[in-house]
C-alpha cells in the first residue's frame, strides 16, 4: 500500500508551482494532478529529481483526445515510487490544434518511443525529441488515427451500417 | 593523383574508408521468432549499430477498443501477448472489475491465479527453451515443449481454446473447472517438476551453455530502470520488482513466494531468473489449489453481478429476465461509472497495464495498453552495441519479445 505522504506531496507541489497545479485528486485510483502545458516538463522533473518524493521510474505515457472540450489535447503520464509504492498521474491538456509538449526524452530513455507512439497516433510534437518519426504507422499514412474524428473503417463503405454499434 | 586530393586529412584514411556491412536481420528471419527487423551496421562480426524497425503487425487495438462493448476486447487482448493470453485477459477483467467495483469470491481469485501461474509457466518455457535453440541447443526445446502442450490442453478444458483463449469473463469465470481439468492440473504438478528439472540439466551447468550466454546482452540496473524495464528482465539485472508483490491482485497478497533475482542482468540470468519463477509458479499453484479446497464455498464461479455476467443458457431461453439482460449485455447497454482507472498485473514479460478512461458509454473512451515489450524493446540497440551478430540474437530471445505485444 501507499506509504508516501500525498498531502505532503500536494502542498509541495502547490508551493512550487502554485498556479501552474491547476487541480489535484487524490480519490482516484492513484493521485491525479492536472497542470499547466507550460510547467509539465518542470513538475516531472521535480517529482524525478526530488529526493523525498523520488518518482524515478516512467511507468507510461499516452495521449488523450476529448473534442468538446475547450481543451482537447492532453497527455498523461504515470510515474511510480517504487521504494514507497507510491504511484501519481499527471495530465496537461493544450487547446492548440497542434500540440507541442516538452520532451521527457532527457530525464528517461524509456520515453522515447512512447512519445514516437503517441507522435505516430496523436500527431504531437515532442520539442528536443532526438527521433521524432511514426513508429507503427507505415510512414506515407495521412493523418491521425487515435484522434476521435479519425474512421474507424472507410467512412464511403455502402454495405455496412452500423448505426446500432457506433459511438 | 586526383584521389589524393579528395582525401582532406591522409592520416585518417584508413577510418574514413573503413568498409561497414549494413545487415537486414528479418522482418523475417527464422531466428527471430516473429516479424521483428533490425538494420544492423557490421564491421566484420561486430555490431556497431542497430536500428529496430517496428510496426509490422500493428492492428490498431487501442483503435478497435473505442468501438467494442467491454467484453469483447477481451478478445483483442488475446492477441498481444499470445504466449500467455489468459494473464492479458485476467488483466483485462480486472480493470473493469476495478472501475466498476465488483466484488469477487475468493474461490474466483484462487482459480484465477492457478490460471495466471499456468499461463506465466508456459510463457517462460517458450522464452527458456528457445533460448537453448538459439545457441544451437535443440534437445530441451524439444522435451519441455510437450509440457508446454500440456499446459494448452488443460486451457482446453477450461475454455475450449489453446492459444487465444478468451478465458473468464468479467466478474467471474464463464465455467467452473470440470472434473477433467483437475485432473489434468493435478498430474501436471505431479509430472511437470521431472521435466523440468530434466531441462535444467540440459541447461544449467552446461558448459557450453554458460559460456554462451554469460555477459551476452548484459544491462545494468541503472539502465534497465532508465528504459522501464519490468518482470524477469528487470529482475535479472537485480530490481526485484513484482507487480503481483508490490501491487498485489487477485489475492497474490495471501501466497508465499520468492522473487528471483539475477546480478549481471545478462542472458544467463534472464534465464535464471525465468527458470526459478517457473519453480516459484509450481509451489502458487499448489498453494492455490489448498486454498481452494480449504474453502467451504465449492460452486461458485463468478461474483453477483448481472448488469456484466451473461446468465446461463437455460435461463435465457426459459426466461424473460434473463433473456433482457443477456440482450443488454451482449448490445453493451449496461451500466458502467465514469472515470479512469489504471490497473495493472504481472505479465509473462513485465508490467502490464490498461489505462482506461470511462465516459459512461457502451465503450472505452480510451484504452490505452502499457506493453512491457514496447517498453523495453527499445533498448534493444544499446544491449547489442559492440557484441557480435549471433550474441544478438541470443539477447533478443532472451528478452522475450513478443510481436504480437510489441506492435499491439
């Protein structure tokens, strides 16, 4: 079980960043922070470096797409404490249609190709990425398919309707 | 005359004019086991760089999960790591089970475990005994794989299918084990350990064997954590961590085992550690299978949970109820919480984890898959710098690197 202490963690955070923290949940499954594109790369780099809170392993990192909001870009990503097993999430959204982030290229080799992973499905750009190609999309594909206006199948198919089984 | 003035620094022509083979190993290769290429730079025998190109049996299953009802992605999930399907489907109940808050019975959880250590012991068979085959070891793959078909033929029992099994349902199992499946679990305890301990040794002290893959592809633990190394290849570098200890699920917290670990986090130890885990998933399943008989509760196989659990047959042809909710199951019109969830088990290979996020809707708004392969596939360059062309090889196996999980 969780031994860290996330109130601690949170006024930490708070005092550091204040503005830039823009919400925290700590009911969720694991302890959620919401914070500012422009800080992202500084509070992961904080929550690695910081002895205290030592989240020092990329568990994963993924992209996230919600059209309606004002919002619709964010990224997520889960860090993990393991001589605590302390886990957190941390999430950044962006409004612009082209969404550029710090990469974590810098602080774990691991994000490397999670961030090619989410380039290649969410069309992200990735600043200082030394290799920012498509990783499982063949390289002349148009578009990007994990973002929710993407078909699923050839929109122009007549044969099939499947309007029952839609979102 | 004219070629020495192209030369800008003569000293250094030997460098410049080096002769470097660019190598395509795969996409296929009969020893690479499965759709992986590499374009290796040579000089003579040695690596100098490689570079993995993957993606060739991508399906877009983060894709495919946006459009299907809860319990039809087990079946997606099948399909990543098909060496040991039943954990991925386990994990995959689970995370809904996690996000929708259902109890289950304690009788569940122990047969789930005995299916997830089947599951993780067939696994490491295949990565160990093909690791003999790549150091031209033939004979232990040969022996062990018959348990390996064993263990297929006891998901047979249990579910119908071998490979991509589909097994358990959320909130439960679609079956209770039958009388044949005990059997054959029962005589696989009894007869699996001298098989076993046959492939040991084979393996274990063989000379040749050890001189083949110790400091073969070694990672350090600094770097292993550096790249999210998890299961037996962190473990062999010397982090013992275990999802199914730090985390534990399914009621792991109630068993008695031991974390192998390994120091050079080289092939060798890959192996090791492997090796050992097999032992340890003997010694749950047995545990397991104590702890069922212990119970006083000897029928049930699922939780009560019908907004997710299809009623039985008979039911459904016999009654209005149970026929609404098996049409509201099947067309996905049940109930389901908003909001997010990571859940995450130990899989024949690491780490694996299902981020989903819930709008309340008959789908996932989001899944997304933490693949440990995918993870730790990319240091595959920096373990096979400098070593020769068939130490490559041997670290790719010994990595365990599934295509199907790799590309998702």
């Amino acid at each position: 079980m969780p031994t860290l202490n996330i109130e601690l963690l949170e006024s930490k955070l708070k005092e550091n960043f204040n503005e830039n923290i823009l919400s925290s949940d700590k009911d969720a499954d694991m302890f959620t922070i919401v914070v500012t594109k422009e800080s992202y790369h500084d509070v992961v780099r904080f929550l690695k470096e910081d002895a205290y809170f030592n989240f020092h392993y990329l568990t994963t990192l993924c992209g996230l797409h919600y059209p309606d909001s004002p919002f619709p870009f964010g990224l997520m990503v889960q860090l993990h404490n393991m001589p605590e097993n302390s886990r957190i999430r941390i999430k950044t959204f962006t409004g612009d249609n082209e969404p550029t982030f710090k990469t974590l290229t810098d602080l774990w080799p691991a994000a490397n190709w999670m961030e090619r992973e989410t380039y290649d499905f969410f069309g992200f750009k990735f600043t200082g990425h030394p290799d920012l190609r498509r990783i499982l999309n063949m390289d002349s594909l148009e578009g990007w398919p994990m973002r929710k206006e993407y078909p699923l199948e050839d929109p122009f198919r007549k044969d099939k309707d499947d309007k029952m089984f839609g979102r | 005359m004219m070629k020495n003035q192209q030369v800008t620094n003569p000293t250094n022509t030997a460098l410049q004019e080096k002769d470097y083979t660019i190598l395509n190993l795969g996409p296929t290769h009969p020893a690479t086991h499965g759709i992986f290429q590499n374009v290796m730079k040579m000089d003579g025998e040695l690596i100098v760089s490689a570079e993995p190109t993957i993606g060739y049996i991508h399906r877009a299953f983060e894709k495919l999960a946006e459009r299907r009802p809860f319990y039809q992605i087990t079946t997606i999930t099948d399909r990543m790591n098909y060496c040991s399907s039943p954990i991925n489907n386990m994990g995959w109940h689970m995370t809904v089970e996690k996000l929708a808050g259902i109890e289950i019975p304690k009788r569940v959880q122990y047969l789930r475990v005995i299916i997830m250590e089947l599951a993780r012991i067939s696994d490491h068979i295949i990565c160990n005994s093909v690791i003999g085959v790549d150091s031209g070891a033939m004979t232990g793959f040969l022996y062990i794989f018959q348990w390996r078909e064993f263990i297929y033929e006891i998901y047979e029992e249990l579910c119908g299918a071998r490979l991509t099994t589909n097994i358990g349902r959320i909130g439960g199992l679609e079956r209770d084990f039958n009388e044949k499946a005990w059997e054959k679990i029962h005589y696989f305890l009894k007869e699996f350990p001298a098989g076993l301990k046959e492939f040991e040794n084979l393996l274990v002290r063989n000379r040749i064997f050890m001189d083949r893959t110790i400091k073969c592809g070694p990672i350090s633990a600094e770097r292993a954590m550096a790249y999210s190394f998890s299961g037996p290849n962190l473990r062999a570098a010397g982090v013992d961590y275990d999802v199914r200890v730090m985390n534990p699920y399914s009621s792991y917290e109630e068993f008695n085992f031991t974390i192998p670990i390994g120091t050079n986090g080289d092939t060798y130890d890959r192996f090791m550690v492997r090796q050992r885990e097999m032992w340890e998933s003997l010694s749950i399943i047995q545990q397991a299978i104590d702890k069922v008989n212990a119970l006083e509760d000897k029928t049930s196989f699922h939780g009560n949970v019908p907004e997710f659990f299809l009623p039985p047959k008979e039911e459904v042809y016999n009654s209005m109820e149970a026929l609404i909710w098996h049409f509201k199951i099947v067309m996905g019109e049940t109930t389901i919480p908003k909001g997010e969830v990571y859940h995450c088990v130990e899989g024949g290979n690491g780490e694996l984890g299902f981020y989903l996020v819930s709008d309340g809707g008959r789908t996932p708004y989001r899944l997304h898959f933490r693949r440990p392969c995918y993870i730790y596939y990319q240091a595959y360059p920096e373990m096979v710098k400098g070593s020769m062309l068939s130490d490559a090889i041997l670290t790719m196996s010994s990595m365990n690197v599934i295509a199907g999980e790799l590309d998702s």
